[in-house]
C-alpha cells in the first residue's frame, strides 16, 4: 500500500521520470468512454470499462475509504446514484496519461447545474480495463 500512495503522489505532482502521454492515449480514450457511459447513466456500457476486480476509492482528508471492490458493487452503486441524481453529469478537464494511469479533474454538476462541484481523479488502468480509480475530495 505504501508504494501506491508513493507512485500516487508522484503521479499528481507530476514528478515522473517520462513525459505524460497525449490526452488522446488508449487509456484518456477508455476514460473519456467511460464518462461518456456515465453521462447516458448507461450502467451496463460502463460495466464494459471495468475490470471485474475493479476498485473505486475515495481519498478524504488523510484517510482512504474503499467505496466499492469489483465491477458489481460499482454498477451497483453507480445505478443508486443515478436514481439519487437523474440529471447529474460529468466532464473531464485538464485530462493527462502516464503510462496505464489517467489523471484528470472532473467536474461533476446536478440539478439543472445548479449545483456542481471539481475533484481530481485519477484512473488505473489493466488490461485495457479501469482496475482503480482514486477520487479526491471535491470542491464546490
């Protein structure tokens, strides 16, 4: 786990010994489809970016909050959600890849826009399959 958090902050602070790949790379186009699913709030289409061991976790303050740990509980989650949030959407700004790792900040926005908020988020990708996603605290 301590290795993680390393290559994690090495990733957001953009310290990596090789120059990031174009926005445009296999992984940001898999992320960016993904996104794409979740603005159609298509849970079987984003099922199809998942691994099956996928894990979405949350990092808050100094802790980190496993919020689902496979490709079931995140459709699962994500289908509550969207019931929560009939309107919600989702863009991806300042999107960068780094080997199978995406970074991007998302901007997330419901209630006709009304409301929305930024995080930084960034993608682990294997096999051509989102494995991890990391999700920020969010700013309003």
């Amino acid at each position: 786990m301590p290795h993680r958090l390393l290559l994690l902050s090495v990733l957001l602070t953009g310290a990596g010994c090789s120059a990031p790949q174009s926005p445009d790379s296999a992984e940001a186009q898999t992320v960016r489809a993904f996104t794409q699913a979740f603005n159609e709030h298509d849970v079987a289409a984003m099922a199809l970016f998942l691994h099956e061991d996928a894990h979405w976790i949350y990092l808050m303050d100094d802790s980190l909050y496993t919020e689902a740990e496979s490709r079931e509980a995140i459709t699962t989650s994500m289908a509550g959600y969207f019931e929560a949030y009939s309107d919600v959407n989702s863009s991806l700004e300042s999107v960068h890849s780094l080997g199978p790792f995406v970074t991007a900040v998302e901007r997330v926005s419901w209630n006709g826009g009304q409301n929305a908020q930024s995080a930084t988020v960034v993608y682990e990708l294997e096999n051509d399959l989102i494995r991890r996603v990391w999700y920020h605290d969010a700013v309003r």
